[in-house]
C-alpha cells in the first residue's frame, strides 16, 4: 500500500475518535429542537421512556452549559492522553451515563429533571486517573484526592472552590458523585481484569 495512504491511516487510527464522536452528537443535539425528547425526566421515564437514561446527558440547558461541558470533555482528552484508549472512552462513557441517570432515577427522586455532561465528566475523570496510577501515580492519586474532597464538600454543603453554580440553573451534585464512583468502578475492575493498572500515554489499543 502507498505509503502516504498508510500515513494518513495511522493519523486517523489516532485521533481521538470518541470524544470527536460526542462532542459531534452534543453540538448535533443542541442545534435541534429535540431537547426536550432527550432530557432526563422523571416521570416519563416511569411510563417507560426509557431512552432517556442516555440522551440525557447530550442535552444542556444553555450555549454558556454547553461549552463548559465541551471544554471539560476536551480538556479530559488532552489531559489523560491514551490512559484512556478508544475503547476505554467508549465504555466509560456510556458507563458513566447510564450510572448517572439510572442512579438519579433510583436513588434521588429529588431531582424532576436533568440535562448535561458533568456527571460523565467526573466519570471520565475518575477511570483516567485510575489508568495513569502505574505512570504517573502521585499526579494520579493527587487528582483523585481532590475531587473527592470536592465532592464530599459538594455532598455537605461546604464552600469548596468551584462549587460555586457558573450557570442559572442548580446543579445536581448527586450526578457527579454517580459518574465519579462509576469511572473509579470500571477502571478498577478493568485493570485487574487486564492484569495492569494503566495504560500509559496515547495508546488505541484497548
């Protein structure tokens, strides 16, 4: 095969094929009027609109929610590199979403409705760091650390920085504790199940 083709093979095998994904379904989803038919919502999922429990994390409420979930989907690909391969991002997410609005729906009757990204994020957040321990285990462990100690501030009410809404809307705490214990959950299991904990920077392979 020429070799320019196989060039421009590689190149495409590398990019981060998921997030593009996502990122493409998010922006998709907030240019058409379907919100609505997306979002989590008690009360139809209850008379069985169930696939609720994952476009609801695609929907947001806002352009200003939007970008800050896009930015933190980015800044999750440049940060964790192939500690997260494409595989691992696929599984994860879709993980990590379901974990979000099947626990809201389980366990939080609270919250009537929800929208949004973050909870996946905390997710992602929590199997990247789990992935790079073997790598770079302080920074890892580090990382992890803080967002725990976010989260538990979140969860008492403490004034933790960054807990502090950006948006007009309330935030549903309950989802990021969700993702994060989910992609912690994954992580684990699959490194043990792998027989390595992490995978190092930028791989494609699972």
């Amino acid at each position: 095969m020429n070799s320019r083709v196989l060039f421009l093979l590689s190149m495409f095998r590398n990019l981060p094929l998921v997030p593009i994904s996502i990122s493409a379904l998010i922006v998709l989803v907030w240019l058409l009027p379907v919100d609505q038919w997306l979002e989590y919502h008690r009360a139809l999922i209850g008379q069985g609109q169930l696939w609720r429990l994952l476009t609801a994390n695609l929907a947001h409420i806002d352009g200003s929610h939007l970008l800050f979930n896009l930015a933190g989907l980015w800044l999750m690909a440049w940060w964790f590199g192939s500690a997260l391969s494409q595989l691992k991002w696929l599984v994860v997410t879709l993980a990590c979403g379901l974990a979000v609005t099947g626990g809201l729906f389980l366990f939080y009757p609270d919250p009537l409705w929800y929208r949004g990204f973050s909870g996946v994020l905390y997710g992602l957040f929590a199997a990247g760091s789990v992935f790079m321990i073997s790598t770079h285990r302080w920074l890892a462990l580090a990382g992890l650390a803080l967002v725990v100690i976010k989260l538990v501030g979140d969860a008492s009410g403490w004034p933790v920085v960054g807990s502090e809404p950006m948006h007009d809307f309330r935030v549903v705490h309950q989802a990021h504790h969700l993702g994060f214990i989910m992609g912690a959950l994954v992580a684990v299991l699959w490194s043990r199940v792998s027989g390595q904990f992490g995978s190092g920077f930028l791989r494609t392979e699972s």
